[in-house]
C-alpha cells in the first residue's frame, strides 16, 4: 500500500494520476482509514511531524523533489529506510532551460540593452563571444552534468565542480575544497547546483564572490542559484551587487521562501528574482516516475536515485 503525504502541492492530482498508472495497487492519502502496518511506501513533500510514526512496514520513502535537505532534518526521519528521490528527464531539461536563459542573458547584457532601449540610446557595445566566457557550475550531479553539456554546445567553456573527479567530455573537472579557489578563479559565470550540506552551506559568499574572474564580462562576474538558499548568504550578495563585487546574480531559491517583502534584493537591478521555479516535479511526469518506481520494486528490481545517507544527497 502506498501513503501519500504531500503538502503545500496539488495531492488529489498526484494521487488520480498515480491512481491511473499503479492500476490495483491501493493508494490512500492522510484521512483515509486503514491500517499503518499495510503501508510499504510513503510519498512526501514536506512531511509534518507525526508522519512516519508507526509505519513498520515501509520498504522506502518517496521524495517529491530531488533535494532532500529538508527531508533529512525530519525529527522522525526513519533511518534504515531507503530515500528515492525525484531524478528524471523532465525536472532536467526544465533546469537547464533555466541556466542556460540565465548564462546568455548575463553574458548578451540583457540589462545594459533594456536600459539603453528605455534611455532611446543607441550604444554599440559589443558582447565578448561564448567561446571566450567561461561557466563554473558547482555540482555536477544529475542536474549540473546535464546544464554542462547543454552550455557545452553553445560554445561556452564549461567548468565543473564536485565532490569526486568527473569525466565528462569538454568539460574541465575540479574536485574536492582544495580545487575550489582554483575553480571560482577561472570563472565568470557561477551556476550552483549542488544539494544543500552542512559541507556546501553558505558556499554562495563575498570571499568566493570576490575570487571569480573579473576580465571577461564587463561588470563583473555573475551568479546563478538554483539550488537552496541556504547556500547563499543574502547580505554578501546584496554587497558585492552594489560594490561591484558581482556584476548580476540570478537567484531562484532563498533562505527564507517566500522572499521577505523587506529584503534589500528586490529593489536591486542587476539582480534578477524567481520564485523557486526553475525546475518541478510536475504530477504530469513525476506520477509515472513513482509509479515505475513502485511497480518495479515490488516486481524484485533495485530501487533508484537513492540518497546516500553519509553523504547528505
Ligand atoms: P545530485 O545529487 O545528482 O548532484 C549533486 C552534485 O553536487 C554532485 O556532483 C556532487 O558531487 C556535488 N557535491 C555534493 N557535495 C559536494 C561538496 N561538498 N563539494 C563539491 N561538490 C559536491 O543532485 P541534483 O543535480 O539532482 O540536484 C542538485 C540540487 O538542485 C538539489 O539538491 C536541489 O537542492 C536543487 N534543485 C532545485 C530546484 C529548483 O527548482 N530550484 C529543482 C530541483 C533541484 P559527486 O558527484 O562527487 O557526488
Ligand atoms: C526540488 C525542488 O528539490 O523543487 O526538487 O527544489
């Protein structure tokens, strides 16, 4: 039997569509009625508190997004039970949209054009080509190795950095915290997608703004985060963006969600605010995803896109 216990997302979707593809299998939400020892799976988001008590039966939690930072914080968290968390195509594909329409904006100077279009100005600067802008993406996981490749084919150098040596074709690998500084100061382009770990906390920070390249983009280097907010500390950002420091910084995620409505970035123009929407997993997709899951476990096969508990992702 499969719980779902989904907050702060369309729950009777997910169950309908999950409905539709695990045909037979019972699903049943938070009021049903049944009994707890029957439940071998349980979907979340958001868990409360009271969530996994007295589920001694569960083969695996499912996690609704692909960080499980949040998760893993759960009081109640239980410790011997498998996490799957979402890993799939199209939660992929939408990131790297989200990257690459931030790189190339950062990189045409999108603003800079804008404010002379408003000013009816006709200034012919020249943006330098893709092939001379070197992108640093910190996290070269499922959703960081695709963006690489993806920013690859346009002609950007593409630089990576992980927690162990990668090889991925036409891009220059740096692993480890002794290869960060060497990393940050060969780009002009930050994107971070790594999860959120007591190791990458706050990673996003004036001393590392202050190590990226300065020669290439006209106003400085530029950031991009995608990931959590709790890799960034918010004044530095609004510093460096007002000093120079940082040309532009795209920020999808915050530390707190919704952004204040006091924060200093709102009002900043080169900082360019989304409301943690680069990527989702959309029940149009993620139900099959699950429900293969599922399907596939309960027929003998391995389960997938596991966490890996000591790492923390
Ligand atoms: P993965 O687990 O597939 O990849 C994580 C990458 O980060 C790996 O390459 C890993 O290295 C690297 N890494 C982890 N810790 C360190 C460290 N201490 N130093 C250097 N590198 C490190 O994650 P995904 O790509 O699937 O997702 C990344 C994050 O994106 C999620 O955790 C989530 O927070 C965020 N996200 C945001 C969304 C949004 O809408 N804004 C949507 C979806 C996800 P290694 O390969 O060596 O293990
Ligand atoms: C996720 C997210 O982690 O939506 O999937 O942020």
């Amino acid at each position: 039997m499969l719980l779902l216990h989904l907050q702060e997302v369309d729950e009777k979707l997910w169950a309908k569509r999950l409905k539709k593809l695990l045909g037979n299998y019972k699903i049943v939400t938070r009021d049903d009625d049944f009994n707890r020892d029957d439940i071998r799976y349980i979907f979340v988001w958001k868990p409360e508190k009271s969530a996994f008590d007295a589920l001694n039966n569960l083969k695996a939690v499912l996690c609704l997004g692909a960080g499980v930072d949040a998760l893993l914080t759960h009081p109640h968290l239980p410790q011997s039970v498998p996490i799957v968390r979402y890993a799939n195509d199209d939660l992929t594909r939408c990131m790297s949209d989200y990257v690459i329409a931030n790189v190339t904006m950062h990189h045409r100077e999108f603003s800079r054009f804008r404010d002379d279009q408003i000013n009816r100005e006709w200034g012919q600067y020249y943006p330098p080509p893709s092939w001379d802008i070197s992108v640093g993406i910190m996290g070269l996981g499922v959703l960081g190795a695709d963006a690489a490749r993806q920013l690859k084919i346009l002609g950007y150098q593409v630089n990576g950095w992980s927690r162990s040596p990668k090889n991925i074709d036409g891009i220059t690998g740096f692993f480890g915290p002794d290869q960060l500084n060497p990393f940050l100061e060969q780009t002009d382009i930050l994107v971070n997608l790594l999860p959120l770990t007591p190791e990458t906390s706050g990673i996003l920070n004036y001393g590392n703004f202050t190590k990226l390249r300065r020669r290439i983009l006209p106003n400085g280097p530029a950031i991009i985060n995608a990931a959590r907010g709790g890799h960034q500390n918010e004044m530095d950002i609004e510093k460096a963006l007002k000093d120079g420091t940082l040309g532009a910084a795209s920020l999808d995620v915050f530390n707190i969600e919704p952004l204040p409505k006091n924060s200093g970035l709102w009002q900043l123009k080169n900082c360019y605010i989304t409301p943690h929407i680069a990527a989702i997993s959309s029940p149009e997709n993620g139900a099959s995803y699950f429900a293969r899951v599922i399907r596939d476990h309960e027929n003998g096969l391995d389960l997938i896109n596991l966490v890996d508990m000591d790492c923390g992702y």
